[in-house]
C-alpha cells in the first residue's frame, strides 16, 4: 500500500546514504518521537554507521540531512541530540494520503515481508487435567493475536496445542477419576493428598457411569487406569477445546505427547545427540551436555530407572515441528518454565539446527481483582477461577483485550470491575466506542438517505487542523506498528496504538461537527473518521475483539 510511510522514507535515506558513499544496511528501524517537536519519526542510523564510517555520529547526520532527495511526503528534516534525524512530514501530503489508506480498505496494514515463510505457534497447552484458568485465558490471547498479526504479515502460520496425555499427570488424573467412581458408589474413600481435588471430576465421574458403568473397577488396575485415564483426557481436551473456540481460538493441530511417545521420536534424537558428542552418563542416568551451550548446568535426559524425561520429549517435540516444514517456531510458556528455555535452545543447536529458530515467550501470571481486592475463589471450582468463568462475566472482547494491554511478560492486575464499566476507565470500550460513534454517523446518513461520498473525490486538502493532522499521522502509523508488533512478537502494541488512535479521536469528535453546513468540509470529515473507524476495526480484528456498531 503506497500509503506506508516507513517504507517511503527508507527508500529516501537510502538514496542519501549512498550520496554520500555509505552502503546502508539491511534494516533501517523508525520509531515515532514522543513529543512533536522531535518530528513525526526518527532515526538513529547516523549513530549505528559512525563507527564504521569513522566520523562523529552528528556529522554522518548532517550529511544525510543535507543529501536527503525532496519528495512530497517530507517537509523537513532536523538533526538533534547526539545524532538522530528527525522527520516532519509534509501536512498537505499527510490530508491526500488519507486517501490511499481509504482506497487500501481492509488491505491497510497488511504485508508480504513474511514471505510465505511456515511458522508454527504452539501456545497455551495445559495439561488435560482440568479447565483451563485464567493465566490460560491470557496465553490464548497472546498466542493467538500474535498469529494473526504474523499472517497480516505474510507469513503462514500454524496454531498448535501440544496435548500433555502421557506421563504421570495422567495417571494421576486417572487414580483421582478412579477414587471419584468409588465415591459416587457409596464408597468411603478419601482422595489422596496429590490427587486433583476439583470438583469437575465428579461430573467426569457421573458421566463415566452412566456411560460405560462400574465394571472398570473389576479389571487389572493397569488396564482400569489406562481406561480412566484416556476418557477423561478426551472430555478435559474436548472441554478446554469448546472454551477456547468460544474465546475466538481455533488450532490447526492438536498434538498428542502419547503418539510421540510410541513414535520413538525420542529415542531417536538421543541417538543424533549421542553421534554428536552431547550425551553421557553419570550417576546411572543419561546426561544432555547442555553447559557447551551456555546453560548453567547439564541436564538429564533418561533418569536411572530408564525413563525418559519430560525435556528428552520436548526435545522431539521440536525436532519434529522443525520436520514438519516450519522455518520458525514459537513456543509460549509460562513463568514456572522459564529455566526450560535456555536447555531447549542449546538442544536444538547441538542437533545442528540454526539458532533463533526458537523463539519463547515467558506469559506472566494474571492477579484477579474486583474494585482492587483479590479474586481468590472459584464459585464452582473453589480453588481457582477458570477462563470459563471469566468469559461468562466479563467478555469476550473485554478479557482478550485487557490481557493485552501490557507486555506478555510483565504481571497483570485484572480489574473485573474496571472491564466492565462503560467508561474511558476501561480500554476496550473506549476503544470500541469510538467504532460505535463513527457507525451512528453512517447511520444518521443513511436514515436521512444522505449519499456517502466517493472518496476519490473528496478535497482532503480540508483536513489542515492540528486535531485532524495528528489523527492522519496516527493513521499512517499503522503499518508500521503492525509491522513492529510482528518483528517484536509483542501483540500489545497494537492495543496501545488503538487506546491512543482513540484518544485522539474522542476529543475531536466532541469538540468539532463532522456533519455540517459546509458540505465540502463534511466529505472532508466523513473520510477522516471513516478512516479511523477503517483501523481501529483492523487493529480489533488482529487482538481477536469485534467492533460493534452500536453500544
């Protein structure tokens, strides 16, 4: 879209940099100053070539400056501080690029700098042995926004959840299922202090014997246990996989760590990892030399009783993603992970695979609050409040939304109360509200059979106020913060550029008339917040959160 303007002055500083014979490199990174008197964008290329151009960073900006070819979208450009260009683009240019964000529609902000490269996003897998909670809720946010922004940047992607179905916890799983059939029997039977005391087993309980009865518990233990533990995984699967959907997400592949298992997958990369001079033992166990690689000690991979650990299957796991054809893979995590991502990474670079194909994201822990004070309760649960729950109560749009509101990895308050006032206090209605105002301005035009103007014909030259100019600029942002978001792998940039893009808006909305008696200045009006209503649609679409024509 001919309207990005990033890619515009790129190209420019490039023609500047070779005036005055300096090659310039791969990337060249904007970011839009803080205050307007440091321009509408800003560089720091001078300061990055001036070691190897040896001059002084200010002087290599200069000379950029002075060199910089006139075109149309730039007004000017300044040197400041210890060597930063500073862009002012050209407000006759921002009105009539108003235009081309229109004639782009639902393309604005989208790219093919992905190059239809395969990436894989493996995200939220919670083990089978229970609902899925709230920290859940905010993994299902990250990891799926996060898709859609790399596919609105031309990449193919693929959601996966990763099915934990072997392994102790299953068994486990399938003692407690067992004890909570005995107990629906009339038995008196206690759990067991490392049982799952939830109270959605009983439900599992219930509804295993009205579908297959009592006999279970007269067979071999093992057998009764494999039985138990594989219907209960499939209802857990089943139940996580109807809350996510109703949250907006769908997975192109669920991956059983069970099938992996009897694939001998794992055994397989013990062998290349041994061939390659990584494996040893000690202490009767197999050790993975991961400290070759930089982490802080060895890890084992087959513990002394024979069985293989939980990272050796990992191990697999990624060495079969990478099999499957994807040229990048990333995998979400939570906080009690984050000692698992440097022993992955030198795994898969003692396999020989290239590093920075594994990208982990570390999704930071969800406090609950109403009006300030923990939430600590489930109403049914009892010892945990279940994403279900927090759909039901606030939203969809409202919890997807707010869990992007700060960084993945930083802690979050949820505010219940907050989330569910009507009011600037709470980001997704004021967000989706300016969407709203700008609909009942179509609306009031189609009931008084009013024509919505041909933006192509329209004097955009018109929009010269301060407040109009900085909503354009805002505008133009767009692409180049879907494109940082993408690069970053840091969806809440797009819900900080809609709070801000509304910030603008409200307060031009209130204080001018975008239906007027000046039909010139009406059109002009009606393009502006149509292009506004145009992204903040977009930038909603890419969080997963709707934009309602009326609230």
């Amino acid at each position: 879209m001919g309207a990005n303007v990033t890619d515009r002055l790129s190209d420019a500083l490039k023609v500047a940099l070779r005036g005055v014979g300096i090659e310039p490199p791969d990337d060249l990174l904007w970011e839009v100053p803080r205050e307007e008197a440091h321009g509408d964008y800003a560089t720091n290329v001078a300061m990055v070539l001036a070691k190897s151009v040896r001059r002084q960073p200010r002087q290599v900006a200069e000379l950029i400056r002075q060199h910089f070819p006139g075109i149309p979208e730039v007004a000017r450009v300044e040197v400041a501080g210890p060597g930063f260009l500073n862009i002012f683009l050209a407000p006759d240019w921002c009105a009539l690029a108003l235009g081309e964000i229109l004639e782009a529609g639902d393309t604005y902000g989208r790219s093919d700098r992905g190059g239809a490269r395969r990436v894989q996003i493996e995200f939220v897998s919670a083990n089978p042995t229970g609902p899925l909670v709230v920290v859940n809720a905010r993994a299902a946010a990250v990891g799926d926004s996060l898709g859609r922004i790399l596919a609105a940047q031309g990449y193919q992607v693929f959601r996966e959840y990763y099915v934990n179905d072997a392994g102790n916890q299953v068994q486990t799983l399938a003692r407690s299922l067992e004890i909570r059939i005995r107990q629906q029997l009339g038995e008196t039977v206690e759990l067991p202090e490392e049982a799952y005391p939830g109270e959605y087993l009983v439900d599992l309980a219930k509804e295993y014997l009205a579908t297959a009865g009592p006999a279970v518990l007269e067979w071999p233990q093992a057998e009764s246990l494999e039985r138990l533990g594989r219907f209960a995984v499939e209802r857990i699967t089943a139940e996580q996989r109807r809350v996510l959907s109703a949250y907006g997400v769908e997975f192109d592949g669920w991956f059983s760590e069970r099938r992996l298992r009897e694939s001998g997958e794992a055994a397989r990369v013990l062998e290349r990892l041994r061939e390659r001079g990584y494996v040893y033992e000690a202490e009767g166990a197999v050790w993975f030399r991961s400290t070759a690689f930089g982490d802080d000690k060895d890890r084992v991979l087959v513990k002394s009783d024979g069985e293989p650990t939980y990272f050796v299957n990992d191990i697999a796991y990624h060495v079969n993603k990478i099999g499957r054809g994807f040229e990048r893979v990333i995998d979400l995590y939570g906080p009690d992970h984050h000692g698992h991502v440097p022993r992955m990474q030198a795994a898969l670079q003692a396999l020989g695979y290239p590093e920075g194909i594994l990208d982990v994201l570390i999704v930071q822990l969800v406090s609950l609050l109403r009006e300030g004070q923990p939430v600590r309760m489930s109403k049914r649960m009892g010892e945990f409040v279940t994403m279900e729950e927090l759909i039901g109560e606030v939203g969809r749009d409202a919890a997807r939304f707010t869990f992007l509101t700060r960084r993945h990895d930083s802690p979050l308050d949820f505010d219940l109360e907050v989330v569910t006032r009507q009011t600037a206090e709470n980001p997704v209605y004021y967000v989706q509200y300016a969407h709203a105002r700008i609909s009942s301005i179509f609306q009031h035009l189609r009931e008084r059979k009013l024509p919505v103007p041909d933006w192509r014909r329209v004097d955009l030259l018109r929009l010269n106020l301060p407040e109009e100019q900085s909503l354009i600029k805002r505008l133009l942002q767009f692409p180049h913060v879907v494109e940082g978001a993408a690069r970053a792998l840091e969806p809440h940039r797009i819900a900080y550029y809609l709070q801000e893009l509304a910030g603008l808006f409200h307060p031009y909305y209130n204080r001018h008339r975008v239906i007027s008696n000046d039909l010139a200045l009406t059109n002009a009006r009606l393009a502006l917040v149509s292009g506004v209503a145009q992204v903040v649609r977009q930038g909603l679409d890419l969080l997963g959160a709707s934009a309602p024509e009326k609230m």
